[in-house]
C-alpha cells in the first residue's frame, strides 16, 4: 500500500524522507520486520520500540514511525515519520492496512471490572443460535463463526485486533462482540475503531498494580464511552454507582439496565436454584439456565444489546432460556454423593463475594461452602488481603492455595493474604501451596449437600509459575477426584 494513504487517518509532525513509496507490510515488533516493512516504534509496559528502530532498520524497514524525538543520524534508505502518539498511529494505520473492517460490521464493546467475558460470549451465542454470523474477542477464546482461535490477552493488541476483524467481515459476520479491557483503552489498542455500542457492567477494585487508583481506572473505563460516536449506543448498569459516570461525557444514545431501580431494561427476580433462576425481564417471564443476582445482570445486558441490535424480541426470550455458563464461570460439576464444586474466574474481591452469595442464595440449610482461592503474583497486592477476608467471612472453610505466582514466591503471596485475617480467622483456614492438593484436599473435606467452590483461575488450563506455563485444569482435578 501507498505511504502517503496509510498516513491519511494519522497527525503527522514531520517527515525525513520520501513518502511516495510502497509499503510491504505494518509491524510493531521489530524481530519481526523485513525488507520494505513499515516499523511503528511503541513505547510498552516493559520495552520501548524506540529502542529497536535500529534493529527495525538493519531487518530490512523502510519506513519508521515514531513519536520521540530522539533520532540523530537518519539515514537516506529510511522514510522517518514523526506523530503525536505512535500507539495511536499505530491503530489509524492499523484500521487503514485492513480497510477500516470494524465499520463494516457491528462491533460491540463490553468494559467493566466483571462480567465482560460472560456478556460478550452470550451475546455471541445468542445471535449465532439466532442463525447471524458473528466473531468474538474474549478472554477465554476469540471465534469467527465456529472457528476458534486461541487467545492469551483478554484485548488483542491493534494490528491483531484489525486482522481478526477483516477475516470477520471476509467471513460474512454481520456482528463482533469484544471485550475491551483498561489496558486496552489506556495503551490505545482499541483507538480507531467504529464501536456500533458500548456495554458498561460494574467497577471494583482490579489492576491497581497498572493504574495509580481507583479514580484512574475509573477514569480510564470512561474514556471508552467517551470516545463512542453519536451513530452508537451506551447501555449501563444504574445500579453501580459508576453507571451514570460512564454516560457523563458520551456522544453515544443513552440506554439504563437495572435489578432495583426504573430502567429501560428491568429485571426481577422470582426464584433462585442451583439449576437456574426464574425471572421477568420487561414484564416477560423466564427461566434462565444461570445462578445469582450477578448473572440476572449479565443477561440484562445481553438481552438490552441484542434488543438495540435489532433481535426480534420473541426469538431472544426463547434463545436466553436455551444459554448455558460460559467456561470457567460459574461452572458446575455434581459429584455421586451430592457435593457441588464450582469453578469460577473471581478474582476480584467483588466478584468473588458475588459468587459466595450466589451459593449462599442456593445452598440447603444443612450445606456448608468450602472455598479454595489464592491470588497471582506480579498483579494488585492490594486486593490480597480483601481476597482473603471476604472468603472467610463467607465461607464455612476456606483453603488459601497459590493460583499463577508467575515471578513471586507463592508463599509470600499467601502471607499477603494473610494479613487480611485476625489471628482466629487464621488459625481456621488451611494454607495448601500446591493448588491441586487443596482442591482434593476441599472434595475430601465435602459431605453430601456441600459446595466446594474453586476461585481465581477459571477457564484457565495453565498455572504460571516462573515464567513457564504448566498445564492445569481446576476442572480436570475436581472431575478427578469425583470419579474416585
């Protein structure tokens, strides 16, 4: 493709160099360039492309983009572009290579601290169950159709985010439903593209070992709404206190859903069990295949989006009723002798008290809550003591474990969890490093009526320990010690 039309959708500072040349390909890692590429220098987390512009250049790049002016000998082989922020003319190029495939599809972005994995795969399921091509981001797998590719980070970065997109369009897919993570709007991946809506779900306390406190994060999320155009919609929870916060600056047509308050998507609750909920949602009555108030929510969002989608209302009753759990959310697994483990992603303080509610609005008078949790290292210690503490204080036992120490030491990371306890509250709880020891540990302990709850990982079938991914399935133990 032509320089010159790549930079169309790109505030340009300066040039060294010719523009009126062609462009191989776009790459912002550096190990990977080659003869003709054009490099985009990025400054990351943990590296700065500006670092590699070099290498970039001894690989083969003919065109380097930049935003530091940092550059003292250009040489005349090398087209040099100075912008504003790379990470953003990296998106506008991005979106420019692949012809701008988000505006030929609509996309929807799902933010918040919980529930984005559950509301963007059930809407994903819903309209593929509805007959509609769609793709799908998320943390657990992205799909085009039923094609599945497996993911590492909850929000792709952009020139991946761009190729996934116009494989979707070149599929045929009429939707895409994403997640889009803090990380995400902060490093600009998600910049440039044409969201048809935004969906809000809740704020607590997450990433505070990347944000500098909660007012940032909160800060952040907004940015998304911010940044949606007047031809989009924002739908959010009013009954977080973040809701209306979300809407406060948004171009987009405002939408409200809502378990306790007048909203344009209103749920009620009649009845809870451990096989689902019966529910209204706008004054229809349904049974869903889902536990706890947290999840009424998720629908509520899901059924608020696909209405604003244009999904007749009828057929998507129907489909709702049909949804099961995503993986790693809330999943259940009988045991031969009445015990319930349940394999969730809460990793949150917040998320995790929403999950031992939810048991405890199910569980029988004679049932008691076994909770298996740890916490990841090289993330939020902060969160460490609440995590603890909101286990204890709603659970009959609780076992602290390690969950992806990652590069710290898992008892150090225990010991942090610790502190969140009284000296009692201690001398009650187990502490079990080896995580597939406390999980059999917690089915032994279990009698008939249980619930052996197995928070943080979820989905994930890896334990992070020193930078080396190990395989590990909580599923895959609990199933292993209920076939026993």
């Amino acid at each position: 493709m032509e320089l010159n039309k790549l930079l169309q959708n790109t505030k340009v500072i300066s040039v060294h160099g010719e523009r009126d040349i062609t462009v191989k390909q776009i790459c912002s890692d550096s190990r990977l360039v080659e003869t003709g590429f054009l490099f985009v220098a990025v400054a990351g987390i943990c590296t700065d492309g500006h670092d590699y512009i070099s290498k970039a250049i001894e690989l083969g790049a003919t065109v380097v983009v930049y935003d530091k002016p940092m550059i003292e000998e250009y040489f005349k082989r090398v087209t040099y572009i100075q912008v504003e922020n790379s990470a953003k003319a990296l998106a506008e190029i991005a979106a420019t290579w692949y012809d701008n495939p988000s505006a030929k599809l609509k996309l929807i972005g799902v933010t918040g601290t919980n529930g984005k994995t559950t509301i963007a795969t059930l809407l994903y399921n819903t309209v593929r169950k509805l007959g509609y091509s769609a793709g799908l981001f998320s943390t657990v797998c992205n799909y085009i159709n039923d094609e599945a590719h497996p993911t590492t980070l909850t929000t792709l970065d952009t020139l991946s985010l761009n190729r996934m997109l116009s494989k979707m369009v070149n599929a045929g897919c009429e939707f895409a439903f994403m997640e889009v993570s803090s990380h995400a709007i902060h490093q600009h991946r998600v910049h440039f593209l044409h969201f048809a809506g935004g969906v809000f779900s809740n704020l607590s306390q997450d990433h505070l070992d990347y944000h500098k406190n909660m007012l940032d994060y909160l800060n952040v999320k907004k940015q998304f709404f911010d940044n949606l155009p007047k031809t989009a919609f924002a739908l959010t929870n009013i009954d977080d206190k973040n809701g209306k916060v979300m809407l406060q600056n948004t171009k987009a047509t405002q939408y409200t859903y809502s378990v306790k308050k007048l909203a344009d998507y209103k749920a009620r609750i009649f009845e809870k069990h451990f096989d689902g909920t019966d529910i209204e949602i706008n004054d229809r009555e349904l049974t869903v295949q889902f536990v706890g108030v947290f999840n009424v929510y998720n629908l509520l969002a899901v059924y608020g989006t696909a209405t604003l989608l244009g999904l007749p209302t009828e057929e998507l009753l129907v489909t709702l009723s049909s949804l099961q759990s995503v993986a790693g959310r809330f999943q259940t697994i009988r045991s031969s002798n009445d015990v319930t483990a349940i394999v969730d992603y809460a990793h949150t303080p917040d998320a995790l008290v929403n999950v031992l509610e939810a048991i405890h609005e199910v569980l029988s008078n004679e049932g008691e809550i076994i909770t298996v949790v740890g916490c990841g290292g090289n993330r939020d210690k902060t969160k460490r003591p609440i995590m603890a503490r909101e286990s204890v204080e709603r659970s009959n036992r609780v076992i602290l474990t390690s969950d992806n120490p990652r590069y710290e030491n898992p008892q150090e990371i225990l010991n942090d969890m610790l502190t969140g306890l009284t000296d009692l509250q201690k001398r009650q709880t187990l502490n079990i490093l080896d995580r597939k020891e406390a999980i059999k540990t917690a089915c032994n302990l279990a009698k008939p009526g249980d619930v052996v709850l197995i928070a943080g990982k979820g989905h994930e079938t890896y334990q992070d320990i020193n930078g080396v991914k190990h395989h590990f399935d909580d599923k895959e133990v609990v199933e292993e010690c209920f076939s026993i």
